[in-house]
C-alpha cells in the first residue's frame, strides 16, 4: 500500500518557516535538487559531505515549511518539491516593494514639484 | 525580521527634504492625496486625515472607474521621526496590514525607511490555491531574496 504524505491534510505553511528554510545554502541546493524530479533520502544526501543525520535535519525543516512532501514507497521515502509556500512567499514581498517603492517615487516627485514652484 | 506571526517588506528612500517636510507630507490631505495610493492610470479623488493618535484616514483612489478605499487608524505619530498606522484595502488585501515609516536626518536631508507587515492570515489564503512547481520562483527566492531587504 502507498502511504501519501501529500494526500494528508496538512495546515498552510507559515511564511515564516519558509524564509526560515530557505536561509539555508545547503537546503536551497536540497530544493533544486528535488525540484528536478523527486529523490530518495539516500540520493538527496549522496552529493553533500554530511550525515545523513544532517540530512534528515535539513529535511524536517523544509517539511515544516511545507517546502516538500514526503512518501512512503515500500522502504523508500521519495521527498518531492511543493513550490507553492515558496512562490506565495515571492511573490508577496514582490508585490508590496513594488507597490511601497511606487508611494515613494511619488513622493520624491511631489518634493521635486514643490522645489521647483 | 520575520516575527512568528507577520511577513515583512521594507524598503527606503533618501530625500533632499527635511524630516519635517517629508513626515508632514504623509499626514496632510492635500500634499498625500497627491502622492499616496497614486499610480499611473490612478488618482486619488478624496483624502480624509484625523492627524491623531487613535484618529483615521481615508482615500479614495479611482482606476479604470472603480473607487478603491485605502482605511486605516493612526497608531503612532511622532514628528518627525516615526509615524505608524494600520492599512486595510478591503476590495484587494483582506488581512490586516501595519505600516511604520521611520525618517532619519541624513546629510542634505533624510532617510525614510517604511516596513510593511503583513498577519499570516493572507499567505494562508494565497497558499490555499493549489502547488505548482515554479522553479522561477524559487531560484529567485533562494539567490536574491531577503526576507527584508533594504534598498
């Protein structure tokens, strides 16, 4: 029988957790990695020079961040990619520096048109 | 900084004005309209400020027709050094939104640093809309991205 992680029920990631995993150089590789297609644990460790321990470590913190999903098949855990906390993430701070940095050109062009009356 | 329970965006700006002058311009009906919630194709078309701690604003800014209401209560003023409110634009953001601009004199003016924070309650709702692969987003997020970042 497949147990699939991904068809539970899990609670929306937390932005938080997901800059939190994200700040990491070793899991940000993890993550393109994974986002190539799905590995075993074995072969996410395989290129790094840590344990798997360490592995296991980083992978628990992209799985709080719902960053990937994990399934069982036989005795393999296949870990694959779940982009959609990382784009929300992007794509909301993409939007409020755009819309902030818009006020604030506005702003220097309201000085510059007093400064020049 | 991420807190447990808000996202942030900061940004900044160097003016050759005045702290005054550039706090005062937030608070003013008639110099904010002509600058806050503008943009290209909108205008505001109304501007209420109650300038007081506990007090609230109001712009109407109109695109394509549409009138956008931008509401929110004055938490904090402090001339000319730090002004902070609570924003809300009902028919676009649905959550909570706080916004601190903090001004600082600098050499031939100042420096305005404005940090956004966001309740988690939005990424909720924006991260219910299904997963995608998106390996634009994350190359972007995992090599340039900050979670504040200051320009």
């Amino acid at each position: 029988m497949v147990k699939s992680a991904a068809r539970r029920k899990t609670p929306p990631a937390r932005l938080d957790a997901v800059f939190h995993a994200l700040a990491d150089a070793t899991r940000r590789s993890i993550l393109r990695g994974v986002a190539e297609r799905p590995k075993t644990v074995g072969e996410i460790a395989r290129p790094y020079r840590v344990s798997l321990a360490a592995v296991s470590k980083h992978l628990k913190v992209l799985e709080r961040a719902d960053l990937i999903r994990r399934e069982k098949r036989g005795s393999f855990q296949i870990v694959r990619l779940n982009a959609a906390p990382m784009r929300a993430a992007e794509e909301w701070i993409r939007r409020y520096e755009r819309f902030w940095n818009r006020q604030l050109d506005a702003l220097q062009d309201l000085l510059d048109r007093e400064d020049s009356r | 900084m991420q807190s447990a329970k808000t996202a942030t965006v900061r940004v900044s700006r160097r003016f050759n004005a005045s702290p005054e002058r550039v706090f005062d311009a937030w608070l003013d009906p008639e110099r904010a309209r002509r600058f806050l919630f503008t943009r290209p194709g909108q205008t505001v078309i109304r501007a209420e400020i109650d300038a007081r701690v506990g007090g609230s604003y109001l712009f109407v800014a109109r695109r394509d027709g549409v009138d956008y209401d931008h509401v929110g209560k004055y938490l904090e003023i402090d001339r000319p050094r730090r002004l902070v409110f609570t924003l809300q634009v009902p028919q676009v953001w649905s959550d909570f939104n706080r916004v601190t601009i903090e001004i600082a004199p600098v050499a031939g003016g100042c420096e305005l640093t404005l940090v956004h924070e966001a309740a988690l309650a939005e990424f909720e709702d924006r991260l219910r809309g299904g997963w995608t692969a998106f390996l634009e987003g994350l190359e972007l997020v995992a090599s340039e991205r900050e979670p504040a970042r200051v320009r």
